[in-house]
C-alpha cells in the first residue's frame, strides 16, 4: 500500500464503494439515502456516470456534485420531484436505490420494521417505508454502517425489502427485482452467485476476511481470492475532500479505525 | 341598477365544530408528511376530546404519536411515524412496544394507490409493491389479484383506504374550501380529502378567491372546494411541524416533544402545558408563535 493510501479513511472507502454500485447506470435516478451513500452516488456522477440524475434529498432533481451538509452554494435545478413522481419514477424501473437496514440475510432479504412481535414489537423502527415496493421495481443495493452479526441474520423477524429467494418464488411478476451490492464499514457483499447467496466482494483495507466471517451471522459465500475495495483515484480524493463533503460528515457516520 | 349575485356557501367553521362530528372507531385520514405541514391545531382539538378508538390514517409525524399519546388510536394505518430530523417518533414507539396500537403496515406507494383507490370508488389497485414482502405474507387484509389479460400475472390488490373524515392544512385558503400549498411538495392531501367522506382544512390564512390565485402558481391551487367541507383559520396551524415557506419547523419544541416520551412525569408535563391549555389561540400564545 502506497504512503498516500494510508492517509485515506475508511470512510472514503466506504464512500469509492457506495460510488461504484452506480457504474454503469446509465440514465436512471440514482438515490442513495444516507450521508455515506449520498456522498458516494454524487461522486459516481461526478466522476465515472455522469448522466446519472439525482436528488437534493427533497423534491427537487440537481445538477452537479452538490456537497452535502450546510451549504449556500445554489442548487442548479433540473426538474420538480415531489413524492408523488417518485413512486412514478420507482413503478416504471428507472432508478437505483441505496437503503439502510436493521436487518438483513443471505439472500438479501431486509428488515428496518421493527423487531420481535408484530403486535407488540420488541423495538418499534421506522416501518417498511418504500422497501417493499422498491425491491420489487428496481435496482436496490444496502448501505449498512455497523456491520455486525445483529445486522446480518439467518433470519429477518420482518421481509420488508425483498430477497432473492423470495423474488424467485414469483416467476415472471417479480422480473424487475434485482438487489446490487451491500456496502459496509468493513467490506463489500454482492450476490453474484448461482443462488444469489450473498458473497463478500471486497474487504476495505485494514480488515480481514476473518473480521467480516466474524461479524456475519450467516455463511457467506468466499471467492477464492478476496481483493481490496480500490482506493480512490487523487481526482476522486479531490471531490470528496473538498467538493462534495468539504465538512467531513463521512468521517462521523464513519469513524476512523 | 344593481344586481346581486349569488354567492358560494361559506365552510368556516372552528376546530371545535370539526371535533364535534367525530365519532368513536371512526378512521380518520390526516395530510402532511412526517413532521411537514400537519393541521397541529386539529389533532391537538381530537387530543383534548372524549373521542377514542380511532384507525388512523397518516404518512405519520407527531399527529399519529401525539394521537397514541393521549390514548386516541386503536389502529395505526401507517408506512413510517417519524418526525423528519428525530428519525422515530418516540410516542408512537412507545405506543407499539407497549402493546397499545394495532397496525396495517403499509409501503409508502401502495397508502397512495389505496387513497386513489377510493378517492375513485373501486375496491383496488392492482401494483407489484408488495409481492414477496411480508405486507402480503403476513396481513390478511391485504391480498393478491390474477390479471384476466394474456400475461395472467398475480398482482398486489393495493386495498381502498376509505376514511371517515380527512384533515389537512394548507398555506392559503378562501371561505369557500378552496386551498393553495406554497411549499415544494403537495403531498397526499387532495388524495385524502377525495378518499373521505368529510374533508376539513385548516389553512395558514383565509384570503379572498382573487387573492388566492395572486398568491402563486395556479398549479398550487391543489384543493379545490369540491373536496372540502369545512375550512379552519388557524395561523400556526401545523406548528411545531414545518410548513415553509411560512415558518420552519420549531426544533426546539420537537426536541422537548420527543422528550417527554421519555417518562410519565415528562409526558404529565409537556401534556399540561401544551395540550390543557386550551384552543388553538391559547396554545399560540404558550409557544409564542
């Protein structure tokens, strides 16, 4: 590992990972909830998918790698979006989501629900939002800042965002699933296996593929060899340094190991 | 020589006059989004009253866990309860892992399809949201529908979500039941007042009908009057939610709302403050808005 790579955090790791969920999407909404996620979709765009479209994290679409947090920079408008043509945008397929989740497990199945008894939750969390009906439209991948085996379960106590097992089990009605990367503090899931069981993709640098082994509650799927997350590029440092999060949120919803 | 014209009805009525038609085990539908533009002045008035038993109908905020607080709701019709910069709202928490509140969990788009539904009078709306997710697997209330068409696809039947009484605030509106938003997001609120069968709507400020028009776009001429039944004066009206560009949300009333989740005593509290204090003109000059 280079000097310059040694000064790079794990949060900017985890930001390059979140960015490259997004290659190759074209034109599509590209809408990553979440600090972390926010600021790895505007990279993308600004970097290596620049046709993607984006919101301000309200109704309105924007141009540019606009920074997250206070800003008075002005927002360069493209379009109206209240919620109303979200669901527009969400039911005709053309969007990639990034969500959080309370829970989620080999196949991808997510909970942010609650937890425990449905008439009497343990934990009471947010409900299932849009998770249902995401999952089953459009490209969906996970942002999971904690990843523990609390997070990562055999099983979910609520389906709120869809996995591949269950998505199988609707034939021809569930086609427009598709479930992306699962982005975390410490490594990168895909599920690009014959059964789409998860598998780790990447470990970020400074964690082992023991690390995650341990923080999974379930088996997952182990290619051979297990690469690094890549490093951003100097270009890509730049924008997220001093562009897009010039107030390091990145770092507090990540702390540096 | 001079003629006079017939003129529309005047809808004005008072919080009080709205409270006054609820019934126990209604369901009621309420506008806004999460701590955005909620008629406040209208949930406090059903907080205060003897009504109980409600389904509440609610892209939920503080009117669906102020309304768990005070011991109004049987049943939650809900996607999320959260109060936008606190994530969870914390009655509501409070209210579900106590037992207190049962709930139809819904997705965020299948609550718009079901207010379409029966804002337009049929039983459904087929959708995908929902297939493969526990909403389908674990709720008999909301089921399946085969396409009769070549494809033969088995669909989500997004149920009507009919309401008793749908409540919303707007920015303007006039004596007629007109009403304008003047923020970035219309939300639901034509939507609820079409899927119910008594709409009533608070606005910022009345103005006259020409006044109404001046005021912004004609595209946020949203509510006209065909949807309402009553309007409400009520300046301040969604506080402590937002409802810009009038005024933000009141954070740091939020953060002491949130609070007083925390403990009975907190709650008696906030509760005798807050909510004992009267109307809606007394309550304005408690918060100094």
């Amino acid at each position: 590992m280079s000097s310059t790579n040694d000064l790079i955090t794990r949060a900017e790791y985890c930001v390059i990972a979140v960015a490259e969920c997004f290659r190759g999407d074209g034109e599509i909404l590209c809408n990553p909830i979440g600090t972390v996620p926010m600021i790895g979709g505007r990279l993308a765009r600004a970097s290596f998918s620049p046709d993607l479209v984006m919101t301000d994290g309200e109704a309105l679409l924007i141009a540019g790698p606009y920074p997250v947090g206070p800003t008075d920079q002005p927002k360069t408008i493209e379009a109206w979006n209240p919620y109303r043509s979200m669901f527009d945008l969400v039911w005709s397929g053309r969007r990639h989501v990034m969500m959080g989740g309370s829970q989620i497990d080999a196949f991808g199945n997510q909970n942010f629900a609650f937890v425990g008894d449905w008439d009497q939750p343990k934990a009471q969390l947010l409900g299932f939002r849009g998770a249902a009906g995401n999952t089953i439209q459009n490209i969906t991948s996970y942002w999971i800042p904690n990843h523990s085996a609390r997070v990562f379960v055999p099983k979910v106590d609520v389906v709120t965002g869809v996995g591949y097992d269950r998505a199988a089990k609707l034939g021809a009605a569930g086609r427009f699933h598709g479930l992306r990367h699962v982005v975390t503090n410490l490594g990168v899931l895909d599920f690009e296996t014959e059964d789409h069981h998860m598998r780790l993709r990447s470990v970020h640098p400074g964690v082992s593929v023991d690390d995650i082994v341990a923080a999974t509650g379930f088996e997952l799927a182990m290619p051979s060899d297990v690469p690094e997350t890549r490093a951003p590029t100097p270009d890509e440092l730049e924008l997220i340094r001093e562009v897009i999060d010039p107030h390091g949120l990145r770092d507090k919803e990540v702390p540096n190991p | 020589m001079s003629l006079t014209l017939a003129q529309p009805s005047s809808k004005v009525v008072t919080e009080a006059d709205v409270v006054a038609e609820l019934l126990d085990g209604m369901t009621i539908g309420i506008g806004g989004w999460g701590s955005r533009r909620k008629p406040m002045s209208l949930v406090r008035a059903i907080a205060q009253s003897d009504v109980k038993d409600l389904t509440v109908v609610s892209y939920g905020g503080p009117d669906l866990g102020l309304l768990c607080a005070t011991g109004k709701v049987r049943k939650a019709v809900y996607a999320f309860c959260s109060l936008d910069s606190i994530a969870l709202e914390p009655h509501f928490r409070k209210a579900r892992q106590a037992g207190a509140v049962s709930t139809l969990e819904m997705d965020e788009g299948m609550f718009l399809l079901g207010l379409q539904a029966a804002a337009w009078r049929v039983p459904f709306i087929p959708t995908r949201v929902g297939l493969g997710s526990d909403l389908l697997e674990r709720q008999d209330e909301i089921r399946t529908v085969v396409s009769p068409y070549d494809d033969g696809e088995e669909l989500v039947a997004a149920p009507a979500l009919h309401l008793d009484v749908a409540l919303i605030h707007m920015h303007r509106g006039d004596r007629r039941g007109n009403g304008q938003y003047l923020n970035v997001d219309p939300y639901f609120d034509d939507l609820f007042c079409m899927a119910a069968d008594r709409r009533f709507m608070s606005v910022e400020k009345i103005v006259d009908t020409d006044d109404l028009a001046a005021g912004g776009p004609v595209q946020s001429l949203k509510i006209n009057r065909l949807m309402t039944d009553g309007v409400i004066e009520a300046p301040h009206g969604a506080h402590f939610t937002e409802c810009v560009p009038d005024y933000p949300r009141d954070e740091e009333f939020q953060r002491a709302y949130a609070a007083s989740a925390k403990t009975p005593e907190a709650w008696n509290e906030w509760r005798a403050k807050y909510l004992d204090c009267g109307d809606h003109n007394e309550y304005r000059k408690v918060v100094g808005a």
